[in-house]
C-alpha cells in the first residue's frame, strides 16, 4: 500500500492554477488515505508565502551554478544526451527519492498539468526513468497533451513509462489511447481543480456579491496589449461597456498569474484595462495577491465569469457560475466539452475572435439566455465529473502493489 507522495512538475505558485492543482491534490489524497505529500518546488519561497507548507511538505530542487550549467551543456551537446545534465544536477534530490522508496511505499505524481505542451520536459523525462530503474510507481497525474506533441518518440516513450495517466479532458485521453501499450493504465478524471476548496476572503468595495460579471485576461490572448486596437483588447471594453450602461451588473476584474519577472502577470494587463474605467461605480479590481483559494471565494461570488486562465474559469465551473473560457490551449477545449457536450459557444479561441462585440454576444447569446440551464447542468453533472478522480485516485492507490 501506497504511503508517501511526492509531488513533481510543480514550477511554483505564482500561476495560481499551479497552486491549485498542489492544494486539490492532496485533498483528494487525504480522501484516499494518504497524508504524507511532500511538494518538489522550484520557488519554495513564493509558495511559503501562500502557506503552501501548511497542505503539504516542501523541498526545493536545488540551484544550479554557472560552472554546472556549462559542464552540462557541453556534455549534452557532444553525447546528444539531453536527459544527462537534469540527472547531475538532481542527483542528491534523486538519491533522497530512492532512499524513501527503499524504507517506504513511495510513488511519484507529476502534476505539471501541461508542461508537456511547450517544449521537451527533460527533467520529467529524468524523473521517470530514474524511477522506472528503482521500481518506483509514477502517475502522470491531470495532464494534458495535443497529438502534435505526441508523434515525438521519446515523448511516446516517456508517458509509456508511467504506471498511470490521468488525463484531465476527453481530447487528451484520446490522444494518449492512440499511442499508450498498457490502455489499461490510461484513466479519464476531471481536473484536480475542481476539488479546490474556497476560502473566505473580503469582497471589493464596488462588488454586488451574486450579480458581478468577473472578467479574467491574461497576455497571451492578446496580440499586443499596449495596442488599444487589439481585437481582444477591444472586445474587452465593448463587453464591459455594455454590462455597465446596458444592465445593473457590476464587473470584477480578477487575476490568476502573478509573475512580474517573466512579465506575464495578469494584474498588468488588468490594470491596463481598469484605467479606463477606475472612476465607475460599478467596477472593481483585485489588486492584492490573494492565494488561488481566495480567488476561487470571490469567483464563485460572481453571477457570470469569462476568463483566459484555465483555473481560473475551473474555480467558475466548480463554484456553479455559468462561464466561458477565452481558450487557446486544448485543456479549455476538451474541459467545457466534457462538462457541457461541446465547446461551442462555451470556449472562444481567440484566432476565431474577429469582430469587436464577439465576446460581448457571447456573453448575452450563451450565458445570460442559458443562464439558469447552465446553474441546472451543473447541480446534474458535477458530483459525478468529479467522483471521477476520487474513484481514479483509489484504482491508483490500490492498483500498486
């Protein structure tokens, strides 16, 4: 029997997505019996700032010097071995990881969500062959990766190795049974996000608690946010302005990524958008770096939400607020299908956004006519979608001997 996790694949708690896949992990491991988690973390220190440490153990991956990065990459260059240099660099964390199997039942989860998606993840690549050598059990655990991707073969390879994969969302589940031997080992859950607990937090001064459309962005939306005719940024303005002058609603800005120094939070791009408007009365914007637990509170305090961040329509669809995701990754696509049927109309790529009132008749089109249909979808589908991860986690568990 299964008695201590680690964690792997975590990039810190900056992306609050990031976040809540850690603390909804280990609550759906709690559920299952286990208690002893311990989180490999490349900023131990942001995530002690949210008190990460008080959900799970944290141990960080240790820094690489200058003199290790270049032996490395010279090493890697002439031997062609891109794997080698994460096996130096990790081998104390490595060797820590296979003295704990040695005394305990140990299995690993990766829970990088998609970091499969934007390049070679060569350090999970390390992870689990070194675990596959020490007969330590791996999960790749609420993943999503596109077809594209999997036609590489050491990808192939590589989610081959695991003992199990659960993927978050119908598209990845089928890309994966097209290439996976073992299709027993291959589970369909929902997102681990949906098991994120709330947790209470003060409401904006211009917040109408029930009757607030929250509005999530993020830079990679956007073709050029500094540019005020950005068909995004426009779409923007024309959704907010109609909710003001056209209904009593009040509008949230809300972010999700907090990460200044790959310039790629979301608070700068709200911000941006909340000058035209900082003088209404019915406007409001989170300024403050709330943990993913707060946010997910004041989301599910909102009448309706639109949000680029995955997690952040996730804290939406598992709070019961009618939604639509600005999608431009396959998780959002495969997430509202296997939640409403289809992605029309619930996910708008923005490749498809080409008039400047896209988003905001979707919004009346989508969710403000279907707006009780969809609180009634929820009530009908969601402790079914998501038993579907308890029930995976206990095969899991129980299926490692």
């Amino acid at each position: 029997m299964i008695k201590k996790i680690y964690l792997c694949g975590h990039t810190g708690s900056m992306n609050r997505g990031c976040e809540a896949i850690v603390r909804s992990t280990a609550t759906i491991l709690n559920k299952v019996g286990i208690s002893d988690i311990t989180l490999l973390s490349f900023d131990e220190q942001y995530d002690r700032f949210l008190n990460l440490q008080t959900t799970v153990k944290i141990v960080s991956y240790p820094n690489r010097s200058f003199i290790e990065k270049v032996f490395t990459i010279i090493k890697r260059k002439l031997f062609k071995d891109w794997i080698w240099g994460f096996k130096f660099f990790y081998k104390k964390l490595f060797d820590k990881i296979k003295n704990d199997a040695e005394k305990d039942n140990t299995m690993l989860f990766n829970i990088g969500g998609d970091t499969y998606c934007y390049s070679a993840p060569y350090l999970s690549y390390a992870l689990n062959e070194m675990a596959e050598k020490n007969g330590i059990p791996t999960v790749f655990w609420g993943c999503s990766l596109d077809e594209r991707i999997l036609s590489d073969k050491t990808m192939k390879n590589d989610v081959n190795r695991y003992s199990y994969i659960a993927a978050r969302e119908k598209e990845t589940f089928e890309n994966i049974k097209n290439v996976i031997k073992i299709k027993e080992k291959l589970l369909k859950v929902c997102d681990p996000a949906f098991h994120l607990e709330k947790k209470k937090t003060p409401l904006p001064e211009k917040f109408i608690a029930g009757n607030t459309l929250g509005i999530n962005v993020s830079h990679l939306i956007f073709s050029n946010i500094e540019d005020e005719n950005d068909i995004i940024y426009k779409n923007i303005r024309c959704l907010i302005d109609y909710v003001l002058s056209q209904t009593d609603m009040a509008v949230c800005l809300i972010p999700h990524v907090y990460n200044s120094e790959k310039n790629s939070q979301d608070i700068k791009v709200l911000r941006k958008i909340f000058k035209d408007y900082k003088t209404h009365d019915r406007i409001s914007i989170i300024e403050k770096e709330l943990s993913c637990s707060e946010l997910k509170y004041i989301i599910s305090k909102c009448r309706f939400f639109i949000g680029a961040r995955t997690h952040a329509t996730i804290a939406a669809y598992s709070s019961e607020v009618p939604a639509i995701a600005l999608g431009y990754s396959i998780k959002s696509i495969g997430i509202a299908e296997d939640i409403f049927g289809t992605s029309n109309g619930y996910v708008l790529s923005k490749n498809n956004i080409t008039a400047e009132d896209d988003i905001k008749n979707a919004f009346t089109e989508i969710l403000i006519k279907n707006e009780n249909r969809i609180r009634e979808h929820y009530k009908k589908i969601l402790p079914e979608y998501k038993q579907s991860i308890i029930d995976a986690t206990k095969k899991i568990i129980g299926g490692i001997k």
